[in-house]
C-alpha cells in the first residue's frame, strides 16, 4: 500500500469514525431539549425544517439537487419521507423511555433487520454467521436497556414506550437502507438526502396536527441552539462525513467505523446526565457493537469472495 492510498483509507475512517460520534450526540442533545420544555413529538420536525435549509442553499449551488423523475418523487420523497417521519418521533420516545444507550442499542438492531429482509427483498444471502450475530444483537439490545438509565429525562415516557420507539426507530432505519440501496445509485445520496427529508418535513406537518402534537416552536434561544446543533451535526455534517467515508473505503469498514455511535451516546449520558450501564447494560452494549461490526466484517469477506 502506498502513501497516497494509506492517507485516502486513514482518511476514510476518520470521516466514519467522526459520522458515528456525531451522530452519537443525538440523545444527549434530544435529552437536553427536554429540559428545555420542547415536545418530543415536535424536535424531529424542527431538527429537519433546519436541516433542509441547509441542502436548498447546497442546491442554489447544484440546481439538479431539485430535479428527479417521478418514480423518485414518489419512491424516495413519498415512502423515504415517511420512513424518515416515522424515525424522528418514534427514536425521540425511545431516548425518553430507554435512555439515551438503550435507544442507541434498539436502533443498532436495524443492520439485524436489514440482514434478513435483504434476502427476500434484494436477493442477499442470510448466512449462519449473520444470523448467530443478528440474535447477539438482539440480546444486547435486550440488556442494554434492561441495564440502562432515563435519569435527566422528566417526560414521563415509559419504558415500554421507549422499547416500542426503539423497535419502530430500528424499523425505519432499516426501511431507510434498503431504500437506499435501491435508490442512491440511481440518484446520488444528496438527491436522496434532499427528497426524504423534504418528504419527512410533509409528513410530520400533515399527520402531527391531526394527532394533536402540532410541531410548536422551541420557546427558549437554548432549545433553537440545540435543535440547530442537531440539524448542522446528525442531518447535514454526518451525512457527509459517511458519504465522504464511503468513497475512500468500502461499505462494510465504513459501517464498522461507524458502531462507534451507541458507545459516544452511552459515554456522554454518562457525563452529562449522569445515566448509568449496570454490569449487564454495559454487556449487552459491548454485543450489540461487535455483532453489528462483526456482521459488516462478515459482509466484506463475502463480498471478496463474490469478485
């Protein structure tokens, strides 16, 4: 290997490994806007509204960020945006039912998800391997939560909520890999970027007014500097780090680098708030980051194998 191809990979998981941190910092700062007085149901609608300003003045750059055919209207703006709503609230019940670790653990759930739907849906094999890793998973998912905290977070979700947020955030997520899969190569990840969280912006303004949880605006400057911080850092800056990752190394150390997220989530709910792993929780974090990574690894050996 030579110096120029080992700067492009350092730089590579540099990129991953900031994606991950960065969007490590979802929970901490969701947690913070709690006791800011801000709705749960409503941070995620404000999270991309911000979030989307930023990807139209990109497009002020790149007009053809606007343009896509019908099919990708419908597919990506209309079906990826409503993956995309379903995440924002539902992943914001499960950092204040679950804590902040626990939440970040159900979501590491999703890559089990996309193992197995990827089968019937792209035609990927379900090897022996991937599923012993998909049951650690779950299992460390299972006791993360049952050894984690909610302390700073005075919502009154439960933790049966939590888990069902968690579930339905790690379902989303992986509806959202699929999706992208399908979708990425044939229209570029900021097209994509761009037409769900539009379509996530549509949704959440239809349907959180007929529930009646209509989006209502951070009452304090600290909660807009915190919904802002969200949206410049996990909607936009991780977003970019991980594409920018994904073009130095291949997909499988990409997503490997990128685990490291529920454990800067589990550390600064630590920190901040205090939220502690029991001995168990903190068992059930460290298998749900190996059988994670240890599927992607298993990705990229049958991916060699395969050329």
């Amino acid at each position: 290997m030579n110096a120029t191809t080992r700067r492009t990979r350092l730089t590579g998981y540099a990129c991953a490994l900031g994606a991950g941190s960065i969007w490590g910092t979802t929970g901490p700062l969701s947690t913070l806007l709690y006791a800011q007085g801000a709705a749960i149901t409503g941070i995620g609608f404000w999270r991309l509204a911000i979030g989307i300003l930023g990807l139209v003045a990109f497009g002020l750059w790149r007009r053809d960020l606007f343009r896509a055919d019908a099919r990708g209207w419908l597919l990506v703006g209309v079906g990826g945006g409503a993956l995309v709503a379903l995440f924002e609230v539902a992943y914001q019940y499960a950092i204040s039912g679950a804590g902040v670790a626990g939440a970040a653990a159900l979501l590491y759930t999703a890559p089990v998800l996309v193992a197995i739907l990827a089968g019937p849906l792209l035609g990927e094999r379900l090897t022996p391997l991937r599923l012993v890793l998909a049951v650690l998973v779950m299992v460390g998912a299972g006791l993360t939560v049952r050894g984690g905290s909610t302390a700073g977070v005075s919502v009154g979700t439960t933790r049966l909520e939590g888990v069902v947020g968690g579930a339905l955030a790690a379902l989303s997520y992986a509806g959202t890999t699929l999706l992208a899969r399908y979708a990425v190569p044939r229209y570029g990840p900021a097209r994509v970027l761009f037409l769900e969280i539009l379509g996530g912006i549509v949704w959440l303004g239809i349907l959180l007014p007929l529930t009646g949880h209509a989006p209502v605006a951070p009452a304090t400057t600290s909660a807009w500097a915190f919904i802002a911080v969200l949206a410049a850092g996990t909607v936009l800056l991780a977003n970019v780090l991980f594409f920018n990752a994904a073009k130095r190394i291949d997909a499988a150390p990409t997503a490997v680098a990128a685990t490291i997220e529920p454990v800067v989530a589990a550390s600064l709910a630590f920190a901040i708030f205090g939220q502690r792993l029991t001995t168990l929780g903190a068992a059930g974090l460290v298998l749900v980051v190996g059988g994670v990574a240890g599927g992607y690894l298993e990705e990229a050996k049958l991916a060699v194998r395969d050329t």
